[in-house]
C-alpha cells in the first residue's frame, strides 16, 4: 500500500517510559516510586496497590525488561530500525531518590548521561517525559502527592536538574505524562499514578473530584514554571505538554448527547487548555465555582500559568471515546467515565480498548483547531498477545494492519489536512510491562523480550515481523506502508 511521503525531518521512532522497563528499581541509589507497589494484574483484575513493597508479592515495575543494563543493545536494536527519535521518561526517583531532597543523586544522572550518548550514537533524538506514572513513594506517603503545594516545588527542581544537566543532549521535553487522564478520578490507579493520590475508603466523589482539581492546580503551575526556566537554560529546547487524547463522539444525533460529547470534551480538554492558553477555560472554572471547590489558586499562580505555555502538544492516541445522555445528562455530568458507552461500529482489542484508525485524523484535526500549535503524537499501538515460535519469530500481522491503518490517517491529516505534525512514536517499541494491568502479556513492541506475567523468561529480545515492516515505513518517509 502506498502512503504519504511526511515532511522532511519527520520524526519517526517509538515511545517507553522509564518504570515500565528500566528496572533496577533500587539499584545505584534509586528512591521507590509509586510504580514500585503495583502488583501484576490482567485484562480483568486491576493491580493491587500495596502499602509499601510487601514481600512475596510480584511486582512487575522491579525487574522488568532491565533495560538499565540491556539498553545498549536495545538501541542498537532501534536504530537498525531507522528510529530518529526515542521517547523515554527520566525516572524521578533516580535523581531525587525521595523527591525533597536538596541535591542531586550523582549515579541516577550519569545514567541517563549515558543514555542520552548512546542514541545520539545513532543519530537518535531522546524525547524525554519528566514524570511518567512513577512520582517518589515518599511524596505520596508523606505529603499525599500533588494535592500538596509543596510539590510544586520538588517537580521544579527535578525538572532544572534534568533541564542544566541534558542541556545539549535533550531538545524535545513533555512535563506530565496524560496529565489528563485524572479527568477519571473514581479510578484509583489513574490517581495515584498521575498525582500521587491514594484516596482513603469511603471518600465521595464531591470530595475526589476536588482533590483532583487541586492536584492538577498544582500539577499545571509546576509545569508552567518548568517550562519557563527550561526556556532560560536552552532558549532552542521543545517543552510540550502530553495528554491522553480521545475525540469525543455522541451516541447518537440528539442535542443531549452533543451536548454531553461537548462537555464531556470541555472538561477533558481543560487541561491542555491551561497548558496551552496559560488560564483556565470559562466552562471548567465556572464548573469548579458551582460546585464549592474553590482550589487553592493565587494570582502569583496565574501569571505562572501565562508564562509557561508549552511548545507543541504531545499526544498519545489509542481510541475514540462514545458517550451517551442515557447514562448521564449533560448537566450531572461528573465522573467522566460514566457517560462512556461502547461504540457499536468498532471491534476491539482482547483487553476491549475500541480501535478507531479514523479516529487519530479527526483528533489531528480537532488538536490543531483548537490550539494552533505543533503536534506530536507520542504514543499509539495495539497492545496483543503474541507467540514466539520455536525458531524465535513472531508473527503479527494484527499489529502491523493495525499501525498501517493509523499511520495512513496520520499521513491524511498532515498532507490532506495540513496538520502541522512533528513525528510519530508508537508505544512500547520494545515489549515491556503494561501500565494499567502490569503484564508483559499485554504486548506493544516490534522487538519481543522473553518474559511472562509471572515475571519467568530469558529477558531475550527477538525481533517480530512488525520489525522489519516498521524498517520499511521509516525508510520510505511514510510511503511504503505494506
Ligand atoms: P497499557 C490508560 C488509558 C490510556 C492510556 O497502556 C494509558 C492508560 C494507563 O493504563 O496509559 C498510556 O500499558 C501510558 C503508558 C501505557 C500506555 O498508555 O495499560 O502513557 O504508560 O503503557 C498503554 O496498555
């Protein structure tokens, strides 16, 4: 299939974060992070979230795929595949091993130093996220995450550390990892991984939703003042923000259900909007008004906010959402996972996340009018169970059709559309331990790495068919897709 040839300089590569497969988690003076007390869970079980590291029990963050002592060879691996560019995040607890500390920890830098220099071996652009689900377990314990003003504080200075010590190796930086995703704040893995939150028992939903809009308060303030002293210390570095992006679509034509997909994406939107416009958009602040929550929001606050507008607005792109006015109307709306109803178009994936190719060029689309600024798209992919047969291939062809198909909506939404688009990194380039549910099971890579979801396996990595497909894609700019 022939696709779009993408601009010169197009950024084509894969996208990780640093928990999910460095492990090492406490070696050379590394802090816990809250990565570190999520057990393994599945498609149907959520991880458990301890209080603490309890022996006995797996926990997949520790050990995963150890790229701390294999990423030399797992660079090697991606630039064969023609990566310009690899986003990786920079764990937190590496540098601040507890996350209040004054100074730096001297091991956790030089690792990334060392990093950063093996992929630029390559010719490979590091695109590093700051905080990637894997905020100091000491944050959250002591000072319950970022509903705390303090953490403001500890974010800026992890984030100047990282800024003055990869100045000339890092270019292209993203604050918070899907800042967005707390928009759910029934859903306590998302909390606690966005915002360090652990919400006690019995807490009403009044009563999250407001933590949640203090803690992104936070969150966005700290960003700003990231932002603006990133742009002191190199004047030529990319900051963007990164959110979880899902076009919005009504069940149905009723002006309930517009109404709904229109809120719905007001309120999920707030938080890019605030990145970008540096002030709160009228829907949400009057939203927080009406119902009592008033966070803490000073004017010192606001003229951060105007003084730390990103660069371009990361993404990641999995799946359209679909929201119905019979499960909530417009009005209630709240929690916003309660409005969201199955898209009966769509097939999904084994763990039942929609698949939507379409879907990524109408959220092109919709990001460019309504910001005017660069996109990059940062993740998408299918996560799938895969078989390693006995002479080490992989065979998965469900992975390849599914990129082709969003890579050629992309490549419609740049040259038909003229979407200003700065790259495409498709998640979890090289397998490793899934986010949400903690398996290695839950695949996304093009190189396969020998371990299960009991944590057994050779940590091998072998190359998949999707491999030398992708080699392809990247070669041709985007044209040959097939
Ligand atoms: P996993 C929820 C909804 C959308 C994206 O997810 C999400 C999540 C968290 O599970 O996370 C992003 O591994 C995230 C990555 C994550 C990836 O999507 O649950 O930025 O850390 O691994 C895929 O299949």
């Amino acid at each position: 299939m022939t696709g779009y040839t993408m601009p010169k300089g197009f950024l084509w590569g894969g996208a990780v974060a640093a928990h999910q497969l460095e492990g090492a988690w406490n070696e050379d003076g590394k802090g816990m992070s809250v990565a570190d007390v999520m057990t393994v869970g599945s498609a149907t079980k959520p991880r458990e979230i301890t209080n603490g590291v309890i022996p006995g029990k797996n926990y997949p963050n520790h050990d995963a795929i150890d790229f701390y002592h294999h990423y030399k060879g797992d660079i090697k691996l991606m630039a064969e595949m023609g990566f310009k560019a690899f986003r990786t995040s920079i764990a937190w607890t590496r540098i601040f091993p507890k996350g209040d500390e004054k100074e730096p920890n001297e091991a956790g830098l030089k690792f990334y130093d060392d990093l950063f220099d093996e992929c630029h071996k390559y010719g490979i652009e590091p695109v590093i996220t700051l905080s990637h689900f894997e905020i100091p377990y000491h944050l959250v314990k002591e000072y319950g995450g970022f509903t705390n003003r303090k953490l403001i504080d500890y974010f800026v200075r992890f984030a100047r550390v990282c800024f003055k010590r990869y100045k000339n190796k890092v270019k292209y930086w993203m604050t918070f990892n899907e800042i967005d995703n707390q928009s759910s704040f029934n859903n306590d893995f998302l909390m606690a991984t966005n915002s360090g939150i652990l919400f006690k028992n019995g807490m009403g939903d009044k009563e999250k939703e407001a933590a949640m809009y203090q803690a992104a308060h936070y969150e966005l303030v700290a960003s700003a003042l990231a932002v603006k002293e990133g742009h002191k210390i190199n004047p030529d570095f990319q900051i963007g923000c990164m959110i979880n992006y899902s076009p919005v679509r009504p069940l149905t034509p009723s002006s309930d259900d517009v109404l709904l997909a229109d809120k719905f994406e007001q309120r999920r939107d707030f938080f890019s909007d605030v990145h970008v416009n540096g002030e709160y958009p009228n829907a949400v602040e009057d939203y927080i008004e009406r119902n009592g929550y008033r966070p803490d929001i000073t004017e010192e606050d606001k003229i951060a906010l105007k003084e730390g507008t990103v660069d371009y607005v990361g993404f990641s792109y999995y799946q359209s959402t679909t929201v119905s006015s019979k499960k909530v109307k417009p009005d209630e709306l709240t929690d916003l996972q309660e409005a969201i109803v199955e898209n009966p178009t769509l097939q999904r994936s084994d763990w039942g996340w929609e698949i939507d190719p379409e879907g990524l060029r109408i959220s092109l689309n919709h990001l460019t009018d309504r910001y005017h600024k660069p996109l990059f798209i940062v993740e998408n992919g299918l996560g799938a169970y895969d078989k390693r047969e006995a002479d080490g291939s992989v065979h998965d062809p469900y992975r390849i059709d599914y990129l082709r198909k969003h890579i050629e909506q992309m490549e419609k939404a740049v040259v038909l559309d003229g979407v200003d688009l700065m790259g495409y990194l498709p998640w979890g380039c090289i397998d490793l331990v899934s986010a949400g549910t903690g398996q290695m099971d839950k695949r996304y890579g093009f190189i396969y790495v020998d371990k299960n979801d009991k944590g057994e396996g050779t940590l091998e990595r072998s190359k998949k068919d999707s491999f030398d497909w992708y080699k392809k894609v990247i070669e041709s700019n985007g044209k040959d897709l097939d």
